[in-house]
C-alpha cells in the first residue's frame, strides 16, 4: 500500500555534522537497524530527521478498536545537531494519516509538524541519560505495539488527556470550580462564563483565574474590574486585570478524539470550535461587545470538552483546552475579529490548595484553630514558612519590626519586601501561595491585650529573642487546650533549642528551661554552653533568650538558621500530630564545622512538675521536680524518728514570683539533729554548692532549705520562724538578693514558706 510520507516534504541533509556524538549514533542506529545507509533530512534549522521502518509486533486477533497500527510503521528520528544527546531525540510519525487523533500519549502537533510520541511518563531527558539511540527506537516500537494492543492508558477506565508541548503560557484556575460552573449553568449566558484572569508577571502570558462572574457575584467582581481597569497608576496594588471567557458545547455530546492539531490564529480557531459543536459566534459577539477586553490586548479563553470517561487525575469527564488571543483594537473590524488574530496554547496549572499542600508535604495533622506566632525575624518568619507550605493556614502573627536590607542574609522574605513590618509581609506571601483560597491570618504590631482576646488559639509559639515576653507568657492565663511553644538559637548559633509545653502548662516554658540547665551535671556540652554564654556576659541570670537576629553586627548565617529552622518546623509538625503527647519535651540541635558542616540531636521528655503556693505568702509558687521530692520524703522517712534536712538548689526568678527547685543536698556530715530539733552543717556544702553553681555558667545555686517534721508541728516550729530572721538579714547583704526560702516536710504534708 502506497503511504503518503511526511519526509517528502523534507530536503536531504546535504553538509557533513559537527557532533560527534551524533555522528557516532547515527551509525550505531545503522548497525542495529542493519542499514548500510540512512536517510537524513533537514528538519529545521536546529534539527536533522532520520527516517526509517520500525517493525510492530501486532496482536493476533486484530487491532483495539481497529486503530490503524501496521507492521511496518515509517517514523522519523529527529535530533538537534548541536545540543544532541543534551537533547534527546524525539520520534514522530512519518505517516500523514498515522491515526493520531484517536491516542492519547502524543504530543500537540506544532509548526505544521506531525505529532510527537510520548514515549515515557516522565523526563524523556532523564531516562535518555543512561540510554543510547537503540534504546529509543525499541522504545518506539513498544509505543506502537501499546497503540495497537489498546495499552497506551493504564486505566482503561479512565481517559487520558491531552500531551501538551510548545504552549506559550498558563493559566490557573481550580478545576472542580470551572466544571461546577458547567454542570450548574450559574452564568449570565447560555454555554459561556466570563472571568478575571489576573497576570503572574506582566506580559509574560500566565494567568490566575480571580473570580468567575456569575449571576450571584456579578456586581462585586465586575466593580473590582471596573476600579482596577480606571487606575492608571503604576501602583503595585494595580492587578492589569483581564476579561477571559470559559466557553462549552450546548449538546451533550462526548468527544473522545485527541484533535491535536490546535489552531494558531482566529481562522482556525472557528474551524476547530466547529469542529466540536461550540458556538465560536456567542464568544466573538462577547469579545467584540466588551470594549475594554482589548486594553490589556491578552484574552484567556478555555474550551470545555467532555469526554466520556472520567480523566485520569481529576474528578470529571470534562476536559479544559486552554488558549490566549492576542487581540489589538484594530484586529475588531464591523463586529468581527480579524482571522489572523494570533492565538496561543496555553498550559493549565491547578492553585495550590491547602490540602493539597498537606497532601504533598505528608503533613495531615489537623490544625484548624489559630496559631499564635510571637516573633516574625529570622527563625520565626522560615518556621512559619515551613508551616504554611505544609499546609497551616490559620496564622496570628505578631512582630513590630521591618524589614531592614541586611535582614535579607537570614530572613525568609525577599527584597520586595524591605520597609514593609514582617509579619504584613508574611501574611502576603501566605496568602499569595493560596491565592485560590481565604487563609485566616491576622497581623499584629504588639503584643498588649493579646491573651485577653476572643481568638482561640491552639497553638502559641513564642519565637522571639525578648525576655519580656517570655515573661509575659509565663504569668498569663492561657486557655488549657493551648498548647505553647518556644524555639531560639544560642551559643553564636551552634545550639537551637526548643521547648514544648505539657498538658495544662506543666512543666511550663519557664520549667524547661531550668531543667535543661540542671543537665549541665551529665551532659558535657550544656555545661560547655551555659560557661561559655556566662563569661560572655550574655547570659541573664534567671531566663536564657537567646541570640537575637536582627542586629546587622550579628554574625550568623542563613544555612545556619536554615537547618535549625527546618529540624524545629518538623519537630512542631510531628507534635501537632501526635496530640496525645502529655508531657513536656526540650529538643536540642547542635551544629558542628568540624570535621565537616553536621548537626546532633537530642531530647528530653519532661514530666509534670511538684506545683505549690507558699504557706505564708501565695503569691510566691514553687515548682520542683518530683524526684527531689521523693528524696526529701526518703531521706525523712530514712531519719525517722529523728529530724533531717539539706539544702535546695535552683532558681529564683523575682518578676514571675516563682521559685524552681531541681536538686536536694543531703545534710552535710557535721549536722546535729534529734527529735524535735536539725541544725544544719556546714561541712563541704559550699564547694558541693558552688559546682553547681560553676557547672551551670551560674544559672542555679543554692535556692533554699529543707528540713523534717517526721513528730510534728504542721508548721513552722519557733526555732525555724527565729532562723528565718537570721536567713532575711544574711540575705539582704548579698549583692543579688535572695528570697527566703523554707520547706517543712511532714508525713501528712509538704510545707513552703518564702519570705
């Protein structure tokens, strides 16, 4: 049978070639085609095309469908002369009537070219990479053995849409939103809705679909138009909105051909329209009624066609093929566009949603209350990217600061957004990632009556470098569903450390921090850090914060706030999703230079904290870790029935009233005791004392007394209430001040007094 070839067309390759590469593969396709000589055409400037045979194994029985594959399919081979193998090859058909609209897995024809194969599902780039020319051709023949067998789609049951290729821009929109359009007629005219299309960049042919206009909305949409449209403004709140159109068949007819020779001017575009049954003639009269579409001269119109299957990857048989018309006012002529107005395929890109953003990151925890971020700078503004990009939607944020030029070393906003307060800026940039969707983000430049407002937070992450906060956040009332957060970098950036809270605030933000200095004892390097951050006069003697990020002389770089921000931002993933976790947890990533750029890990699980008022003062809490309780009541259990004591080491911390006791020293050697009576001694303590002291970088010490009632009184017996005096006028003389701090302990009863 006589076959009308593609490569008639074609002239021979007359001057010799440059690639070697090529050279060398041209010949090995010769060999394993067993052909002394091929034939090579000139396929345009860049390309050369190989034309040959491929041999089809064809089922027995008969092609699927009786699609016209034959035994022998003529292909041309077409190879970029300079880029080659950097380009893969491409196959097409060298057959004119090769059935093309009847595969799916073919690219869209282009430049008066026949289509493409789709040979692999993926980067043909990439799988060529380890690959030679052979390769490509049992490739092919595969290809058309899956045409004629009716394989070329994995799920039969669903229809594959088109291979796009040489489109020249995009538009974005949300599927189910066109199809719901559709299937609910909810537009002014019968098989055609218009839209505002808002361009990414300006002239660049990609556009975002703002709004359908509909029966119900079209007042609203139209007058955001309207008002943008009469802004002559070089603003940057100008959006250069554009009329589009959506536009679909009147019948209900499926089409299940690829028709992948798409038009390229408005001649064709009427051939093609009628060619699927839709009336070209309603968008016409609506382009050339609307006398303003021409102004921005780029007009997005997407065709629905309907399939009779559902298609693979979306929730309904109709399919949306996307253009752009490049129409100028004199291209309108008596109510009619000019046929050579220049029309472009477009590609179509699904917004990124929040669940598919949850989807994609493997993030399915569901936070659907308000997160309370406190603190927009370097740490805070990428953790609360990493958030948002998995999907956290719903922000509080809080930082009174801007941008400054040298903030852009470590911060995760970009140059647009220098003068502009942070948190404004994060919002915008959140709300840009789904601007498909309403994200629920409030912005505040202070902190004052926060936690006295109706919001009901679920998560409060304290981000900041501010010692007052932290203290603010310690003294206020948080609802007990809130779960609180507090991330920071010290030791010149080599140690981030987080905390996070237990069930009902025990242990608090202010519990943690003193446990993680009473690991100075066994864990070498927090000892090596509170030291070092203590001779370097950074260190506050009662809450640590922390390096803070926004000064210029900081030196701190972005990989280092990177990788810190990006093991905390995983750590918080992983605990919103585990919500049963009750205790409180301090996680510790050390970065290391040497022998190389590496991090180590740690954690630490805190139980809930001993929590009491004092007897004679309530306004004074002491929070003590349940192991130090259970020695003292050991110890006095131990003395019974004479009276024991020791010393108490921790912190007090004045403006939260709070006093943390983490250790007990037993009562030294020289002690005197009996029933009714303990004098505490004085042998080694100062030195036992001062190790502590030393081993934290001065973050605890002795912190109070403690002593037994194994016989009673519930009290405070005489000759504690006279050593109290002595203790208050010891304490007074000390250059940091103490509180007075004592601790009966009885059979029945704990018993703390501070004075």
């Amino acid at each position: 049978m006589a076959q009308n070839l593609f490569s008639t067309s074609l002239a021979i390759l007359i001057q010799d070639l440059d690639n070697l590469e090529l050279k060398n593969s041209i010949e090995g396709l010769s060999r394993f085609l067993n052909k002394e000589t091929l034939k090579i055409l000139v396929w345009d400037e860049n390309n050369i095309a190989i034309s040959f045979n491929i041999l089809v194994e064809l089922p027995p029985l008969g092609n699927f469908e009786d699609i016209d594959i034959r035994s022998e399919e003529p292909v041309l081979l077409v190879c970029n002369t300079k880029m080659y193998p950097s380009i893969p090859p491409k196959v097409y058909s060298d057959r004119t009537d090769f059935p093309k609209n009847s595969l799916p897995h073919l690219y869209v024809a282009k430049e008066n070219k026949p289509p493409a194969f789709c040979l692999v599902r993926g980067d043909l780039g990439e799988w060529y990479s380890n690959k030679n020319i052979k390769d490509i051709v049992i490739r092919t023949a595969n290809w058309l053995r899956d045409a004629a067998v009716g394989n070329l789609v994995e799920d039969g049951n669903q229809f594959d849409p088109l291979r796009l290729e040489g489109y020249r821009g995009i538009n974005i929109y949300d599927y189910d939103s066109l199809v719901k359009t559709i299937k609910n007629q909810d537009s002014f005219f019968p098989n055609l809705a218009k839209g505002i299309f808002e361009p990414i960049t300006l002239g660049n042919y990609t556009f975002k679909l703002k709004s359908i206009i509909t029966k119900s909305n079209y007042e609203k949409v139209t007058e955001i138009y309207d008002n943008d449209f009469k802004n002559i403004s070089d603003s940057p709140t100008k959006k250069h909105y554009h009329l589009g159109y959506i536009i679909w068949a009147e019948n209900d007819e499926f089409y299940d051909d690829y028709f992948i020779n798409f038009p390229s001017n408005w001649n064709d575009f009427k051939l093609y329209s009628e060619k699927i049954r839709i009336d070209y003639k309603i968008l016409e009269e609506q382009i050339v009624n609307d006398k303003d579409v021409t102004h921005y001269k780029q007009i997005p119109v997407i065709i629905a066609l309907q399939r009779s299957k559902q298609l693979i990857g979306f929730s309904s048989n109709i399919e949306f093929i996307n253009f752009c018309l490049t129409i100028d006012t004199p291209d309108i002529c008596e109510d009619k566009i000019a046929d050579s107005v220049k029309v472009s395929l477009q590609l179509h890109n699904q917004p990124l949603t929040v669940s598919k953003a949850r989807e994609i990151s493997g993030f399915h925890a569901n936070l659907e209350g308000y997160s309370l971020i406190v603190g927009c700078g370097a740490l805070g503004s990428k953790i609360t990217m990493h958030l948002a990009r998995s999907g956290t939607k719903n922000f509080v944020l809080v930082d009174y600061d801007i941008i400054s030029s040298h903030n852009l070393v470590r911060h995760a906003l970009l140059a647009n957004a220098i003068g502009v307060n942070k948190a404004e800026s994060l919002k915008h940039e959140i709300r840009n990632i789904y601007s498909f969707e309403n994200p629920l983000i409030i912005c505040l430049s202070s902190v004052e009556n926060l936690f006295s407002s109706d919001i009901p937070f679920e998560y409060v992450f304290d981000f900041t470098a501010s010692n007052l906060f932290s203290q603010n956040l310690i003294k206020h009332q948080i609802e007990k569903q809130t779960r609180v957060c507090k991330a920071f970098i010290s030791n010149f950036g080599s140690l981030g450390i987080l905390f996070f809270e237990g069930v009902d605030r025990n242990p608090r933000i202010d519990d943690l921090k003193v446990v993680l200095y009473s690991k100075c004892r066994n864990l070498q390097f927090i000892s090596d850090w509170l030291k070092l951050e203590n001779d370097e006069n950074q260190l506050n003697l009662n809450v640590k914060v922390g390096i803070g990020c926004n000064s210029e002389t900081i030196v701190l770089s972005d990989d280092i706030i990177s990788l810190h921000s990006s093991i905390f931002s995983g750590i918080i993933k992983t605990h919103t999703h585990k919500k049963e976790i009750s205790n409180g947890q301090i996680f510790l990533n050390q970065i290391c230079e040497s022998p190389f750029f590496h991090n180590i890990a740690h954690s630490i699980e805190v139980p809930p904290l001993i929590v009491m008022n004092a007897i004679n003062d309530s306004s004074w809490q002491i929070r003590i870790l349940p192991e130090v309780l259970k020695s003292m009541e050991f110890e006095m259990n131990n003395c019974k029935p004479l009276e024991t004591g020791g010393v108490l080491v921790g912190c007090a911390n004045f403006k939260t009233k709070t006093i943390h006791v983490v250790e007990s020293i037993h009562a030294p050697c020289d002690s005197q005791n009996n029933q009714v009576c303990f004098i505490r001694g004085i042998d080694a303590l100062k030195d036992n004392i001062q190790e502590i002291t030393d081993l934290s970088g001065n973050q605890l010490g002795y912190i109070g007394e403690w002593h037994s009632h194994p016989n009673g009184p519930e009290r405070l017996s005489e000759v504690d209430l006279k050593a109290v005096n002595e203790f208050k006028k010891e304490f007074e003389q000390l250059p940091s001040p103490l509180p007075v701090f004592l601790m009966v302990i009885t059979p029945n009863n704990i018993l703390p007094y501070v004075y």
